[in-house]
C-alpha cells in the first residue's frame, strides 16, 4: 500500500493520527508526519483514516483491488 497526503489540503485536524496511530502522527501542533509505505498490518486503519478526513487529503494507492472496500468491485 502507497499512502500519500496532499499537505496543501492538509488543515491538521488529525483524525488520521486518531485512527492510525502507526501510520500517522502529528509533529507539534500542525505538521503532520506519515508512513508512505505502511505496513499491511495497518491497512484497514489507513483506509479508516483516509475515509474519515474532512478534507479527503489522504491518498491510498489500491493495487490490484485488494484494498477496495467491502461491496465494491475493483476498476
């Protein structure tokens, strides 16, 4: 999984570092830092995530369909 944040979208109010702790983290009170390439261990957390950003600045590469939610086909 390939996880990239559009920090221009980005406003810090860290529901992604709420959600997956492993993968995102806020550094002081509005960098946020990230795994570009988290572990598949976390990707139901990283998907969480992703959906639950009121900015949709999260981007997660789905390779391959696996990583599509439950009830969607893959493109």
């Amino acid at each position: 999984m390939r996880v990239v944040v559009d920090l221009s979208r980005c406003q810090g109010y860290a529901q992604c570092a709420f959600l997956a702790p492993d993968a995102f983290r806020m550094h002081g009170e509005e960098a946020l830092m990230y795994a570009s390439n988290p572990d598949d261990a976390q990707r139901q957390q990283v998907l969480r995530a992703a959906a639950a950003c009121p900015l949709q600045a999260i981007l997660v590469d789905q390779l391959k369909g696996r990583d599509a939610p439950v009830g969607t086909s893959p493109s």
